[in-house]
C-alpha cells in the first residue's frame, strides 16, 4: 500500500464550511425552481396554502439531492480516511509491517484466547547482523531497500495467519499462533521457522549493482496465558542479546541455557 499522510487524508474530507455551502446551494436551487413554477403555473390557491406547500416541496425535492452530493461523499471520505489513519498508525511506514503498538495490541488478542483455549504461540524477536556497515559503505538508501527485502522475505517464511512486525531500526518480531498445546511441538515449530528465516535473510540482496550481505540472531519466548505482553517481548529481547553474545546467526529461546548455532 502507497504511503499516504493524514494531512492528504484529510483534504479529501468535506469541511464544515463545505458542507454548508453546498446544502445552501441545494436548497436555494430547489426553492427557486418552486417559486418559479408557482408563478408558471395558474393556481388558485391562497397564500397561506402556498407557504404550507412550499417548504414539503422543498424538503421532499432537497433531502434526496443534500443525501447524494452532501451527505453520503461526506460520510465515504470520511470513512476512507478513518480507515487509512488507523493502518497508519499501526504500520511501519517503510516496510509497510506492522509497528509495535499493533504488535502488543495483537500479542494480548493471542493471550486472551490462549486464556480460553490453552495453547502456545511464539514470539520471535529478529536483530540483523552487520547492519550497520550497510548504511555507513552503501548509505541509507541501500539500507532501507534491504530492510524492506528482509521484511518480504519475513513474510514469506510464516503463514497468513501470523504476523510479522518491525519494532525499529533493523529489528523485526513475528508472533506465531496456534502451536499446539504440547510444548515441546510448539518448541519444534518455532525453532523451525527461526532457523528458516535466519536462512533466508542471509541470502543476498542486490541493490544498485552492490551486493547487500547480513544475517539474523533470533530470540524466542514461548508463552501461553502470561498476562504480561511487555515481559514476553522483553524476554525475547533478552533472549535475541543471548544469541547475539553466542556468536550470531543463532537461534535462542528464552529459557534455555544452550546455545545452538544455525550451522
């Protein structure tokens, strides 16, 4: 979806003074045309019939004609622009993932299901390695292109039903739902799916004839009816500086106390 700011969003709205504009012009339209048939046509009807039948001809005629070209555009952009600000404000303006504020707010929807339901889902916290020397060698414009690479290659590592965010800079999170109750299968998945995605944001990114080179340490927390989604992402974080320290290009989980290497 093409970036579009509030301010742009907004100017396709009427304005007050529009609104009012247009349903005076509506209004006087029609009451004009009244009087003038009152005039055209022979009648023999008093003025006091004339000013009861003047104003439900009025309404009767203008309602439809202020519904059509006030009322209803009004309420559609309106509408449109409620919608594009609410995706605006809950996705990451370049690589079009979700931010955070949709990640936390996703991460207590899977919470409170899990409360209902018991089962495991997975938060996986994704810092690239050797970031960095992309932005300062190739600058910022390399840099961004690579986090949105990295971003659709995210994506299609996880199914539809999970989600996938940036929290900033060169970090990423996805939420994995619906792992099973048995942990040590929800364990399987998720450390399946990191070393998956690990694999993928090493492969080369091209970019303006240079060829763009990182990698990823994941942190992984499992959780299942926490109440805390602070603590679940924090606890991934933690994780994630674990694989850091562990060398990099590695998997961590959050309760563990080995390291694997993604080799």
């Amino acid at each position: 979806m093409k970036f579009i700011s509030k301010e742009f969003l907004l100017k396709k709205t009427l304005t007050a003074k529009q609104v009012i504009f247009r349903i005076f012009c509506i209004e006087l339209t029609f009451e004009l045309i009244i009087m003038l048939i009152f005039r055209l046509v022979p009648h023999e009807r008093g003025t006091i019939t004339e000013a009861i039948i003047d104003p439900i001809l009025l309404v009767c005629f203008s309602t439809p004609a202020i519904y059509f070209f006030v009322i209803r555009p009004f309420v559609a952009a309106r509408d449109e622009a409620i919608v594009h600000i609410n995706h605006l404000a809950h996705t990451d303006p370049l690589t079009k993932l979700a931010n955070r504020r949709l990640i936390l707010d996703y991460l207590e929807i899977l919470v409170d299901g899990n409360a209902r339901n018991p089962d495991h889902g997975a938060v996986l916290l994704i810092d690239l390695d050797g970031f960095k020397p992309i932005n300062d060698n190739y600058g910022h414009d390399a840099g961004d292109a690579l986090l949105i690479k990295v971003g659709e290659r995210l994506r299609a590592c996880v199914r539809a039903e999970d989600v996938v965010g940036r929290l900033g800079g060169d970090e990423f999170i996805i939420l994995l739902r619906r792992l099973g109750a048995d942990d040590k299968i929800a364990r399987y998945v998720a450390q399946f799916v990191a070393y998956k995605l690990i694999k993928q944001v090493m492969e080369p990114v091209e970019h303006n004839g240079n060829i763009l080179l990182v990698g990823a340490s994941v942190g992984i927390r499992l959780f299942g009816t926490e109440t805390d989604v602070h603590k679940i992402v924090s606890d991934a974080d933690a994780a994630m500086y674990r694989a850091k320290a562990a060398g990099k290009g590695c998997a961590v989980f959050y309760d563990d106390e080995e390291i694997e290497s993604s080799s």
